[in-house]
C-alpha cells in the first residue's frame, strides 16, 4: 500500500481522501479547515500541520483545491519543497488550462513526475468511489496514477499530455451547460405550446433532441428518473460551480481562438442565475429562470 499525501479535504476531497484510506493507504491529509481535518482523522487519514508535512515521504501527492490560484500556491509554495523527487503528483481540481500546463512545467522543471485527473461527477460520486477522471500526462504517468485513481473512481482515461485532462473536462462542462440550457429552454416551450411534460420527454428522450441533460438528469420534477429536480434542486452540482467550469471553457477558448457561442451564452445565463441568488442550486434549476420573464 502506498504512502500519500492529499490536499484539499472539502466536499469533493474529503470522500476521496477516505476511499484510499478504506482501501487501505496510508493517507496523510491537509486541509486549511479544521472541520474537513477532523472528518478527514474520522476517516482513517492521518491529519497533517501543513502541506508540506503531508508529502514528507510521499510515494503520491493527490490535491482537490478550488481553483487555479490555490493549486499553484500549494505546490509552488509546499510541496515543490518538501516531496520526495520520486513521488507522483495529481492534481484532481478543475481548473484553467494554462495554470495546469504551468505547474506542470514548473514540476518538470524540478525533475517531478506529475498529472492533471480532473474528475465528472459530484459529491455521491466521490463519495461513492464512482468518479470518472480524464488524466492528462505521460503513458508512463498514467500509469503510475491509474491503481490510486481507479480507488476513487469508476472510470480512469487518459485524455493526452499534461493538460489534457483539464481540457476534456471544461469540453464537457460546456457542452453539459450548453444541452442542460437547450434542454430546459424545450421543456418550458413545450408545455406553453400545450404539450404534457411527461409525453415531451418519452418523445425526445427517444428521439434526436436526446442527451444526457435530457434522459438522465431531466430538470423537471416528477419527469423521466430521479434527479436533483425531485429534491427541490438541492444537491447535484451546484450552478455556482457550472458557471466556474463555464468560465474556464470561454477563457480556454480564448486563448486558442475557438469559436463557442452557445458556451459564451450558456456562462451569460448560469451568471444571470447566480447573481438573482441561485448558486448553491443545482443547475438544473436555472429552468426556474427560464420559465420566468427574466429568461427570455
Ligand atoms: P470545496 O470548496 O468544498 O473544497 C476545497 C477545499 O480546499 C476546502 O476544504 C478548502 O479549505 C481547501 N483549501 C483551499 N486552499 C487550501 C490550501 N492552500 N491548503 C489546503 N487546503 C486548502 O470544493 P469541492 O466542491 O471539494 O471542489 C474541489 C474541486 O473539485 C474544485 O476544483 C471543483 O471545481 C472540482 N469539482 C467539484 C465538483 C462538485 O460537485 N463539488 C464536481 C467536479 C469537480
């Protein structure tokens, strides 16, 4: 079993650190919340005073941070200084592509092996041990990394070079946003055009306006399989997190001169979303506003 150091204990990495523990990793865990630490020692890891105690002697560094700045500060600041020069370093947050490619260059630079595993699936799902990570990375990297990865998740890819992973990820985002938008927009059409919810979706559930927006995760409650819809959008992946994971694709698109018009609208909306009040709701729920006057 292999010694780790895990960074970032929140919503996300505090089910991720506790399923290597329970797989039986020695889990060394840093968080700036004491809260998340005490979790974290409930779990079976072993709570660290900083970061750069918690990948002292680490085979594999594993960090869950909010957003580009704070995955630069840990490594640039901690464990760049304190990891042994043969220990593997995967990065799981989501972020910007080029503080991915960055870090990853300045990893390099020191001569330390590391990947970009952002992950699809929210907090059941790191809960549960079923997140899907999209690795970019060398082959030999991927490697190393997919038998600690495969402990976390259901399904391990790997996506290309350092980068790759986070590229995938905001791929996807946009166009979950993108259809979860489009999917919405249909739904609240279809019933001002007399058409009864349930009948709408057994239609195009089966037909070519399907997607996973639509047959799996449909934001209607009371229509197709149980979703966050059915919970009052409480749960599921929250809109502040989509209109992130938006933002990140606008940028990156940016910066390599892609046209993404329907993204660039979808981020317009889950912003609208956010500032009425709705980020903590399940994205989903942006179907309240576009139900209402203000959607249109
Ligand atoms: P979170 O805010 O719950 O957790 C982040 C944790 O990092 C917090 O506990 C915070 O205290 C800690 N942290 C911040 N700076 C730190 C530092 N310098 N040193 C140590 N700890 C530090 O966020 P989350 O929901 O767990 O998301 C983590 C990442 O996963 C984000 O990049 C997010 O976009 C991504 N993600 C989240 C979901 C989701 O559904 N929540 C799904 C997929 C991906």
């Amino acid at each position: 079993m292999a010694r780790i150091g895990f960074i970032g204990l929140g919503n996300m990495g505090g089910g991720m650190a506790a399923n290597l523990a329970k797989a039986g990793h020695d889990v060394r865990a840093f968080d700036l919340s004491q809260d998340a630490l005490d979790r974290a020692k409930a779990a079976g890891c072993l709570p660290a005073a900083s970061a750069a105690e918690a990948v002292t002697d680490a085979e594999f560094v594993v960090t869950m941070l909010p957003a580009g700045k704070h995955v630069r500060a840990v490594y640039e600041g901690e464990v760049f200084g304190a990891v042994p020069g043969t220990a593997l370093l995967l990065d799981c947050s989501t972020i910007d592509v080029a503080s991915a490619r960055a870090v990853g260059a300045a990893a390099q630079a020191k001569g330390l092996a590391m990947v970009d595993a952002p992950v699809s699936g929210g907090i059941a799902a790191a809960n549960g041990g079923t997140l899907t990570f999209m690795v970019g990375g060398s082959a030999e990297h991927f490697a190393r990394a997919q038998p600690i990865l495969e402990r976390m998740g259901k399904a391990v890819i790997h996506a290309g070079p350092l980068g790759s992973g986070q590229a995938a990820k905001i791929c996807n985002n946009m166009l979950l946003g993108a259809t979860m938008v489009a999917t919405c927009e249909a739904f609240v059409m279809a019933q001002k055009l007399g058409l009864d919810p349930q009948t709408f979706f057994d239609i195009s559930s089966k037909a070519s306006g399907q997607s996973w927006s639509m047959t799996s995760y449909c934001p209607l409650p009371g229509v197709g399989p149980q979703t966050p819809a059915d919970n009052g959008y409480q749960g599921g992946f929250a809109s502040a997190l989509m209109l992130k994971d938006l933002k990140l694709a606008v940028e990156a698109a940016q910066g390599v001169d892609a046209a993404v018009p329907m993204g660039a609208a979808a981020g317009a909306l889950y912003q609208a979303f956010v500032n009425a009040g709705n980020g903590v709701l399940d994205f989903s729920g942006i179907i309240r506003m576009l139900a209402g006057a203000d959607g249109r």
